[in-house]
C-alpha cells in the first residue's frame, strides 16, 4: 500500500504521542484549546451518549488546584484520608503486567538518577503530577456516576482523541491517573456536582526537550505478541 500524505499526517501524530513529564511555560491560546476538544468529541460513543466532560485550568485556577492536592500529598496523615473512587490497576498483579509497570518505573528513575533508596527523590517526583509537570493547560476529566463500564471505554477513545489532536498541532500531553486519589479536594475546588466522578487529569504543553525526563520512549510489544490472524 502506497502512504499518503494523510496517512503519514495521522500515523505521525499517533507515533509520536507521549507521555511528557516537563512542560514549557509557553502559553498555549484558549482557542486551540478549544478546537481540539471539539475535534476530540468526534469520539464514537454508544448510542452517541458523549458521557465526557471536561475542565480546563490554566493560570491562578490551575496553581490553586496544585496548592490544594500538594498541600495534602506531602502530609502522610492527610493522604491517608484520601483515596481513588475506582481501581484502575488490578489489585493482584500478575505477569506480564507488572514486569511492565516496573520497568517503565525504573527506567524514568534511572533517567532522573534516582535510586531506589530515595524515596524521598521519587515522592518528589510523583508529586510533580499535581502540578501538571508544570503545564501551562491542566484538564480535569469527570463522567456521570450512572454511567456503566461501556462508557469508559468510550471516554478513552475520547482522551486519546485528544492527545492526537494535540501532537498535531505541535503541542503535548501527559494523561494523569493520578488525581483520582484527590477527587474530594478536586470537587470542592472545581464545584463538581455530587453526581460526577473524576475519571483523571491531563497536562498539555509544549514539551521542554532539554529535560532529561522527555527522552524516555516506553517500550511496545511486537505484533505477533498480542494479534492473531484469523482466517
């Protein structure tokens, strides 16, 4: 089959997704904010139920979303008092999963010369989440609590969306499990209704390439490993 200048367009903007973990403070317009969330809800949903909304943050709203979660996260009495509202890894892991959660772990530590010793270097690090890796954009994603497992599948085909679109317009994200853990504190900043659940929260930027943290390309299973031909 014969490329395209298409299809070199969007293979492009897929491939070159990833998660960035350094951000120029370099101000990203509302309006291209925009026009990639409106891109991004050409997302297929069951029975076109669109069951994503989303909150974007930038400026002062953004730096007292941070203050707030950090505020919490670097007290262990108050982190103890806050918890995800769903699980979203297993709560037994098995093999090949956690042998792929520890390297990509790993391998971001070494970058970062973090040892495993330093616990206080890697909780520093973790927290760098709830600051958007410094992001000039942070979204927050929430989802009607009625809403069952089918929509969720719905909302990634929704997010991924949006991280293309974002790579092809030169800009860049990082999905962010990580805020689920702070929903309460994330509610009562945004004034989130009692009926919507945080599904995560997202960076979006432009990368800082100069951060030894940007140069880390996380492994992919070769075809073979996980399709099979039928047929």
């Amino acid at each position: 089959m014969i490329s395209t200048p298409d299809q070199q367009a969007v293979d492009a903007a897929i491939t070159s997704r990833r998660s960035i973990r350094a951000f120029l403070p370099q101000a990203v317009a509302r309006d291209d904010v925009a026009q990639i969330l409106q891109v991004a809800a050409r997302a297929p949903s069951g029975t076109n139920t669109q069951p994503w909304k989303v909150y974007v943050l930038d400026g002062e709203r953004k730096q007292q979303l941070s203050a707030a979660i950090l505020a919490a996260h670097g007290d262990p009495e108050q982190a103890k008092l806050h918890s995800e509202e769903y699980a979203y890894y297993p709560r037994e892991w098995v093999s090949p999963f956690i042998e792929r959660r520890r390297k990509v772990g790993w391998d971001l530590y070494a970058l970062l010369g973090l040892t495993r010793d330093n616990k206080a270097g890697m909780a520093a690090q973790h927290g760098r989440n709830y600051e958007f890796f410094g992001a000039p954009v942070g979204l927050i994603f929430t989802i009607d609590r009625i809403m069952e497992q089918g929509s969720w599948l719905d909302y990634g085909m929704f997010l991924q969306n949006i991280m293309v679109a974002a790579r092809a317009r030169g800009l860049d994200t990082c999905p962010q499990a990580a805020f689920t853990q702070y929903h309460k504190i994330i509610g009562g900043q945004l004034g989130l209704p009692d009926n919507e659940t945080v599904v995560c929260g997202m960076a979006l930027g432009y990368a800082d390439s100069s951060k030894v943290e940007n140069t880390l390309i996380t492994d992919r299973m070769p075809l073979e490993e996980f399709v099979k031909f039928v047929g």
